[in-house]
C-alpha cells in the first residue's frame, strides 16, 4: 500500500510540476518553440504527462518489470486527470469565496 501511495502522489505532482508550474516554465516556453506541435502538445496534456510520468515513477517505485511499468502509466494518466479535476475545482472554489 505503502508504494502504491508514494507512486500515486509522485505521478500526480511530478505531471503538475511539469505541465503547470512556474519553475518548468522557461523549459516548456524553449521546447515550444524547438518541438513541433503534435510532441509539444504532451507538455500541456495533463493525460498525456500523466502516462509518460507515469511510466517513470513506475519504474522508480516498482522496478524493472515491464508489464509492471506499463500498467504505471495507464494508471499515471488516470491519477493526473483525476489530481487535475480536483485542483481545477479546488482553485474554483477558493475563487468563488473572494
């Protein structure tokens, strides 16, 4: 239970981290204009960041087992899409109350 919580809450921060927050920013604003489009477009999917990453916290978390680390990432986009909506609705919220 233990590893499945730390995979959980790394797959959802490190997709934030990487598709919204200010300090990956400047990387995001140099890949724009260095990668096409279609590949470009993952950094700012959050169900697409969410599989790739959780392709790599399932790796660092559960190891080298391949089935294993595919399954991560299917349950990394499910896991970022579901923190997303709850970080959509919590930032609704505290706007709607000032």
């Amino acid at each position: 239970m233990k590893e499945f919580l730390l995979f959980a809450c790394a797959t959802a921060g490190l997709t934030h981290i990487m598709v919204d927050s200010a300090i990956m920013a400047p990387l995001r604003n140099l890949l724009e204009r260095l990668l096409p489009a279609p590949i470009f477009g993952v950094f700012e999917c959050y169900q697409c960041m969410g599989t790739w990453c959780g392709f790599l916290c399932g790796y660092l978390v559960f190891g080298f087992d391949i089935p294993t680390i595919l399954v991560s990432g299917f349950a990394g986009s499910f896991i970022a899409m579901f923190s997303a909506d709850i970080i959509a609705r919590l930032e609704a919220s505290r706007g709607s109350e000032l």
